[in-house]
C-alpha cells in the first residue's frame, strides 16, 4: 500500500524557508495507545536550507533509517527541513527499542551530527499540528 504524503513549503515574515512533508495517515492498525512515544531526531547545519551536498548526505542518512519506518515498532509521520536544521519525527511503541533499532542500523557508518528527544504523547498532537498547517497551506 502506497503512503500518502504531502509536501508544502512556507516563507515566513523573518526571512526563513521551511519544507514540509507530512505523512497524511496512519499506517493500518497503528494506535497512538501503542505508538505513544514521540521521537524527534534533529540535524543541526549553518544554513537556512542544506546545500546539494548536505541533502544528499541527509538522504542517505534517512535512507538508512527506512528500516524504522515499518509500523510494526515504529513509523515516520514527518520530515522538516529549515531553519538550519532538519527533523524527522516518528511514533514509537518503545523508545529503547527505537534507539537499539536505529543504532544497529548506523552501527559502520559515519558519525552524525543528531540531536534526539523524546517523550510520551498519546494523542499523537505533535503530527496532527503539523498535518494540519500542511494541509491548510497546501489548500490556500
């Protein structure tokens, strides 16, 4: 089944750019009971926006992580780039789990420059805040 997605980008009064892309639905059979932890993984860089070469390394390093994107212990619900920083956030049933998970995945690769917070949130409020200023500015 395909994911929906969608992308949208804002220009704010201060000058920054951000691009958003926001996955429209939950995965079948996704809870916010089960997946109630939040994990927000930020790259911090010096630029309003990643250059070519910093995005290619950004790809490749959520490329590694498409393994946590399976709904089974974990999925991705958006990525955030702007600002001088981007930022992944996913729904976890278990934020070691998570953490082991992601770990093994890296475990050979280069160091990268990450930040990761997390914290409960049942209601999944976070995502829905962000869907929904997606959606409205993809609609007007």
């Amino acid at each position: 089944m395909e994911q929906e997605w969608l992308t949208a980008s804002a220009d704010f009064e201060d000058g920054t750019k951000k691009i958003y892309s926001v996955r429209q639905h939950a995965p079948a059979g996704a809870d916010p009971d089960a997946f109630s932890t939040v994990v927000v993984i930020e790259w911090i860089f010096e630029d309003q926006l990643p250059d070519q070469h910093l995005l290619q390394e950004m790809q490749a390093f959520q490329e590694l992580l498409d393994p946590l994107d399976d709904a089974e212990e974990s999925f991705l619900v958006h990525i955030i780039t702007g600002d001088g920083q981007r930022e992944w956030c996913y729904y976890t049933r278990s934020y070691p789990r998570f953490i082991q998970r992601m770990n093994k995945l890296l475990a050979g690769h280069k160091h990268y420059p990450l930040d990761i917070e997390y914290q409960e949130h049942t209601d999944w409020e976070y995502w829905e805040e962000i869907r929904e200023y997606v959606q409205e500015g993809a609609e007007g």
